[in-house]
C-alpha cells in the first residue's frame, strides 16, 4: 500500500473549503494540520474533513507555530491566502524544506518571487503555482506544439477577459490594494497574464499599460500593449465590470496557424491557413491536487514552475510602473 502523503493548509477560506472536499477522499492524501486567523474558517475546513470521512487535522491560528510543530509530519502545504501573504509564507514553507502547491498568483512582486527562487534552489522542493490554465491539458498541449515549432513564428497576442468583478467583489479583501496586489488584471486577469507567459515562451521586452479605477481602490479596466523578446507583439485587455459572467479570449497569431485559447485552458480553437479546425473543450481543473502530484512525481513539466513566476512577476511589476507613469513604456526587470 502506497504510503499517504501529509497535507497541510494555510489558509481554510472558500478555495481551500472547497478543494478539501476532494482531497480529503483522495487515496494518496492524508490532511494533517491547518492555519488560517480565523476560528469560524478553521472549523469549516475541519468540518469537510471529518464529512469525508478523514480524521480532523490539527488546527493553528499562525501558519508558522504550524509549520514549527509540525515540520516533520508534512510532505506537502498549499497556501490559499490572500495575495499579498504569499511571498512570506512560501517562503517560509520552501525554507522548512516542505512541497509547496501555492494558489494563483505566486507573488505580488519581482522582488518576492527572486525570493522564493533562491529558497527552491536552495532546499530543492517541488513548488507549483495553482493556474488552473498552467496546469489544462489543452494549455500544456499547445505549448508543446508551439516548442515543436508546429505552428511557425509567433507573430502577435490579442488577450481579452473580462467579468462583473467590481461587483462581484465589493467589501471584499481583493479589492482592498493593502493585502491583494491589485485590482481586476491581478486577480482574474492572473489568468490571461500567466496563460500568456506560459504560450509565449518568452519574456517582455517593452511594456505600455493605462489602469481605470472606476471609482474603486484598485483597477477595474487595464489595456497594455508590449512587445516581448522573441519579437512578437501583444495586446491586453482586461475588463472587470460589466454584464454578469466571465470570460476570456486569447489568441495567438503564427505564420503557419491561428490559435485561440480560453485563459482557464477550458477550450482551444486552431486554424491552419484556410481550415478552421472544431473547438476542442476540457473540464476546468475542479482538482488540480493531481496535477501537483504528477508534477512532484516527474509525471508532468512543471507548467508552474517559480521560473514561469518571476517572468509574471516582471510582466505584472512593469504594467503598474507604465500606469503609474500614464502609459510610459517600460523595460521588465531582468
């Protein structure tokens, strides 16, 4: 029988609730302890662990007496928290030389993610960042055709995503810039931003971006136009109020083929000179546990790698430098 890895949570908001549901029936996972600062967050993932039948893990108010106690009885920790805690509590984790599954997005900033790069070269772990679009079949397909050169040069990028977000999210933490990074374009927008990276195979040469508020404490609407090192040239568009729903259209311009690809990697398009191919779909990651395990094991690239982080984080830091500067061009860090 193979032995159960070890699991621990910090932060037991409505994600990790909601995943929990099916780890905790997974054969291969065995939840141990948690942490989350509030009592009513940590019951609740307590709850839907005993409901599926697993023992109660143990339960902290600091992620880090977790981490100190608890050290040699966990394998891996996912972190759902709110932004702007990820950088310091990965860090922590990857430093206690414990497998990291970090939700989206890895980091806030540049400086954050060399951090994290350092502590994962130096303790060696395995350390994935939860895009359900990194991590779709469909995502992971293209990019490997795209590496074969099977669609030519990459040319251009057109992104758009949106969703009734101001709305969706008012009082809530992602909209307070203190504790979430940014607005609409770092949160949903995460999608399309990392999905790009990851299809591009390339960093940012030049970036260009304008920012809206609406009214809010963070963007609401964000338009960037960049050109990245590889040459190709890339439009963005995010916008976070609106009708009710959400969703995203990406398309890659190739000389051989079009391709066009949902940020979440739920559908793909492809057209080859005059023939338009039928959409393929696939199920949005609702368990991405298993993608993390086939990682860990060497099964799966690692499409979420700290690599495929700091080329958002350089990407991300320059789009707020340009907005802040009313669009002037910026050159990523390197």
């Amino acid at each position: 029988m193979t032995q159960k890895l070890r699991l621990g949570v910090i932060g037991a908001g409505l994600k990790a609730a909601e995943y929990a549901a099916s780890w905790a029936t997974m054969p291969e996972i065995e939840f141990v302890a948690l942490a989350d600062t509030t009592a009513s967050s940590r019951q609740r993932l307590i709850d839907v662990c005993t409901a599926a039948g697993a023992a109660a893990p143990k339960s902290f108010e600091d992620y880090r007496e977790m981490l100190s106690k608890c050290r040699d009885e966990l394998d891996i920790v996912y972190i759902s928290t709110p932004h702007a805690f990820h950088g310091e509590q990965a860090a922590a984790v990857v430093e206690a030389g414990i497998d990291l599954f970090l939700e989206k997005p890895m980091v806030t900033t540049v400086a954050e993610a060399e951090t994290l790069i350092a502590a994962q070269k130096k303790s060696g772990v395995t350390v994935v960042t939860a895009f359900q679009g990194g991590l779709s079949p469909l995502v992971i397909d293209t990019r490997k055709r795209a590496l074969a050169g099977e669609f030519g040069e990459l040319i251009a990028i057109s992104g758009m995503i949106w969703e009734s977000w101001a709305e969706n999210y008012a009082g809530h933490w992602k909209q307070e810039p203190e504790i979430s990074g940014g607005g609409f374009m770092f949160d949903t927008g995460a999608h399309m931003m990392n999905t790009v990276c990851l299809l591009a195979n390339s960093d940012f040469a030049s970036v260009s971006a304008y920012m809206n508020r609406h009214g809010r404490k963070v963007d609401i609407a964000t338009a960037v136009s960049a050109r990245l090192k590889n040459g190709a040239m890339a439009t963005l568009t995010a916008a976070g109020e609106g009708p009710p729903g959400c969703a995203s259209y990406i398309t890659f311009f190739y000389s051989k083929a079009i391709v066009r690809i949902d940020a979440w990697g739920g559908w793909r398009e492809i057209s080859v000179g005059r023939v338009n191919e039928p959409r393929e779909e696939a199920e949005i990651l609702g368990n991405p546990m298993k993608n993390f395990l086939a990682i860990r094991a060497g099964e799966m690239e690692n499409t979420g790698s700290v690599e495929m982080g700091l080329r958002f984080a350089r990407l991300w830091d320059a789009i707020k430098e340009s907005a802040a500067a009313d669009g002037m061009p910026v050159r990523p860090a390197e």
